[in-house]
C-alpha cells in the first residue's frame, strides 16, 4: 500500500480539523459572525475560473442569502459548507480546479468542507468544549457554578459538543431530563 497515494485525501481533512482548531480560539461573540463571511467567501471562489458559465453567479447569490442567513444560524453556516463541498464536487468532475495549477484542489476542498461543516452544524463550540468531549473529567466548571454532565433530552437547543458545558437548568423541555436532576 502506497501511503503517498492517501495524502491527497488525508491531508484535506487534517486541514479541516485545523481550520476548526484555529476558528474555536476565535471568542464567542465574533465566532458565528466571522464563520459567516467565510461562506460569503467561499461562494465567490469559482468567480475568476468560470468553469459552469453563468451558474457560477446564482451559486454566489445563494451563498451570500446562506451566509446572511448564518450570522444568526450556525446550521446555515454548515449548510454553506456543504452547499460548496458539492459546487467543488461539480467542479472538479468538470475538471476547473479551484487552484488552476493544482488539478485535484476542488477535490481537497471538498474533502476539507465537510469537517468544517459538522463543527459547524454542532453549534461552532470553542476549543475548551471541544478538548472536554475527548478528555472527560468527572466535574465540570464555568462561571455560571455546576454544570450538568452530556444530558440528552429531547428538544434540548444546545449542540452535542456543548452539551457538557450545559447548565442544568437551560434544559427548556418539560420532559424528565437527567442534567437538571428531574429524569
């Protein structure tokens, strides 16, 4: 088995997982915002190359309506992130590369998308809630005092990466739920 032969399939999604790592450092408040102008970004990346004519433009028109729609969503922002990883799809099987002299860099690009947007989809948690879901400990401490441990109630709002840092009282069903002692 050749092991040069993954690197251009490995090395995508260790980019992906360092975008996640660098953007969860980002603090809280700029974190959505700043992930919403990546998509806006992103959704004008293939502009210059053309590759599908004149689909290139609603393709971008969606992506910013996804990337708008993202500054108060973290679902759209992931949905922005799989919205391209199937345009790089596209592009790559029609051969117009993202980067014109790297010719598999739309197939990189669509490997790399999903990892950012499953982080994404789980609410953008910073890297403390992140490194806490790896690394369990038996107590877990914010500002706002006991936190529960990774409850699952239904039609809870906080992400799974988030639900360790959950307070037990922000459980907003009326069904029996375990962090707040009640299930």
């Amino acid at each position: 088995m050749n092991l040069a032969g993954l690197l251009p399939y490995v090395m995508p999604i260790g980019i992906g997982l360092l975008v996640v790592l660098l953007l969860s450092l980002v603090p809280d408040p700029h974190r959505r915002p700043l992930n919403a102008l990546g998509i806006a970004g992103a959704g004008g990346v293939y502009f210059s190359g053309g590759g599908l004519g004149g689909w290139e433009l609603p393709f971008g028109a969606l992506m910013l309506y996804v990337a708008y729609r993202g500054l108060t969503s973290w679902t759209f922002i992931g949905i922005g992130w799989l919205l391209h990883t199937a345009w790089d799809v596209v592009h790559h099987l029609k051969g117009n590369p993202i980067l014109p002299f790297a010719h598999d860099s739309s197939l990189g690009c669509a490997i790399c998308d999903p990892v950012i947007a499953l982080w994404c989809l789980h609410g953008g948690p910073p890297l403390r809630a992140l490194v806490t879901n790896v690394v369990p400990r038996t107590k877990t401490k914010t500002l706002q005092g006991v936190l529960s441990y990774a409850h699952s109630c239904r039609g809870c709002r906080t992400s799974p990466l988030y639900r360790t840092w959950a307070v037990r009282t922000s459980c907003t069903t009326r069904a029996p739920c375990r962090a707040a002692g009640t299930g």
